[in-house]
C-alpha cells in the first residue's frame, strides 16, 4: 500500500487542511507527519483515511524535541508520554503502525538544522538510554496490537565533527545491529528511509546498496524521497532515482512518500510514479 505523508504538502502546518486536501483529491493512505502545529485530535474523527502514525504526533500544545535517548529525564519522559499517546492514537484510528525517530547525544532545538557541538553525552550511555525507551513503549504497543518500527537516522555534512558521526545514533548498520542486540524485544522493526539511506551512505562513506541489503529483513515500511546525495532535500521523485528503483523489494511493506513542498498534483503524481514501479515487470 502506499502513502502519502501529510509532511508532503506545500504550507503543512494545519494537519486538518491538509487532510481535507487529500480527501477531495481522493488520496485514501495518509501517514501523520511531524511538522503540524497543535489541533483537537478528535478532529481526525471526520476523516475516513487509512492512517499511519509517524513520531512527533500527535503534536502537543507545547513543542519539544523528541529525544528518547536524552540524558535529560523531562525529555526523555515527554517523549515516551508522547509516543505512547500516539500509540493510543493508533488504537483510535485503527492505525496498524506507529513509527519514530531514533536518538541523538544531544538534545538540538530543532532537528532540520545544525546540532549543537557541546554537552555531547556518552555515547554508549545514549544508546543503553535509547533501547530502555523502546522496550517500554515496544511493551505498550505490543499490549494494544500496535507494531512499531525506528527510523534510522540521516547524517549530513553539519552536524560532523572534524568528519565523524558524533551526535545522531543509529545512522549506519553496525550500530543499527547493536541496537537489536541490545534490545530484549523482536516485535520492533525499520522504518528505512531510502533518502537518508542515500545521504548517511555519502558522508559516512558506505555502500548504500549493501546498508538495505542487511536491514530488509527488519523491514516494517519505507519512506521515500528523493535528493542530491548530499542533502536530506525531500525533493520529488523521478523515473529513474536510486531511492525509487529500491521500491520493488519493498512492495509488500507500506510505502511512504514523504517528499515536501509540493501541490496535491504533485503528491499524486508521485503516487502514482511509485505504484508504477512496483508492479513493473
């Protein structure tokens, strides 16, 4: 099945507008981004999408970023107060799927720009930090029939130290592995982002090709966008983009599109773009 995020949209800020923009335009599949402003969730009550949930959402009357690694407790606790919400939100709407964002050594004030450099914290310790927020909210979901599934993470230029990953867990496959060794649980799964994919590989200097070769297997659903490589753009997908080709392996997952910025024509065409290349033969 494939999805359309809410993030997708030009001007996304109004979750309701937005989903009123894909009602009329006849998209049936949506994922609950994390670029929303505050709203009366019992407002989604009027819509008759298929719903998957995805991170910072719902999104509460006062921001924070999400950081189920932080060393900070009031963090660390908002943030697992709010994946369980979503998890119940997921209950509400009959969503099979809450997926979220991995940690980092720091807590940044805002995830699309540069990191702060200072008060990095164990890395080791972040991670432990990590897995014990998961097996919590990985016992709750699994008591409401909810899967759920991290995303790995993206790592660009500016936010390396002298060429090194020092403040965004998960970004590569050793440490990805390390995590599910950690974790006491098997009812986890990816969420693999086939644009950060593209980025993490360039600037950590691996195969990307051989990074989803060892996660398929814990594959739960993708997201797609495209990019120049560099840079997590988010940009429309093309024929014959690297992210796009990778589709087919995955076409028994959900797919999600989560390109930004673009008008519901664009966002359909996509769809469709997506649907095109699964079923070729």
């Amino acid at each position: 099945m494939i999805y359309a995020s809410t993030n997708c949209l030009k001007n996304p800020k109004n979750v309701i507008k937005v989903l009123e923009i894909y009602e009329k335009s006849g998209i049936e599949n949506v994922e609950l981004g994390s670029v929303h402003s505050y709203f009366d969730i019992k407002l989604l009550k009027n819509f008759s999408f298929n719903f998957l949930i995805h991170n910072y959402f719902p999104p509460p009357k006062k921001p924070f970023t999400f950081n189920l690694a932080s060393q900070k407790k009031l963090i660390r606790t908002k943030s697992i107060s709010l994946a369980k919400k979503a998890i119940d939100l997921c209950c509400t709407l009959e969503s099979p799927l809450y997926t979220f964002h991995p940690g980092f050594t720091v807590d940044p004030p805002d995830i699309g720009k540069p990191f702060p450099k200072t008060n990095i914290a164990d890395r080791k310790k972040s991670l432990f930090t990590y897995v014990e927020s998961v097996e919590e909210i990985s016992r709750y979901a699994n008591e409401r029939g909810i899967k759920i599934a991290m995303e790995p993470s993206v790592v660009q230029k500016f936010n390396l130290i002298d060429g090194r990953n020092e403040l965004l867990l998960f970004a590569d496959y050793p440490e990805i592995k390390l995590f599910f060794k950690y974790l006491h649980r098997t009812d986890v799964g990816l969420l693999l982002d086939l644009g950060h994919a593209t980025v993490s590989a360039y600037w950590l200097n691996y195969d990307k090709d051989d990074f989803v070769k060892k996660c398929k297997k814990r594959v739960s659903a993708i997201h797609v966008s495209n990019n120049n490589g560099l840079q997590d753009q988010h940009k429309s997908l093309t024929p014959n983009c690297w992210q796009i080709l990778k589709l087919k392996e995955f076409k028994h997952v959900p797919i999600i599109l989560e390109t930004m910025n673009l008008t519901v024509e664009q966002i359909k065409s996509n769809i469709n773009l997506v649907s095109q290349k699964i079923h070729d033969t």
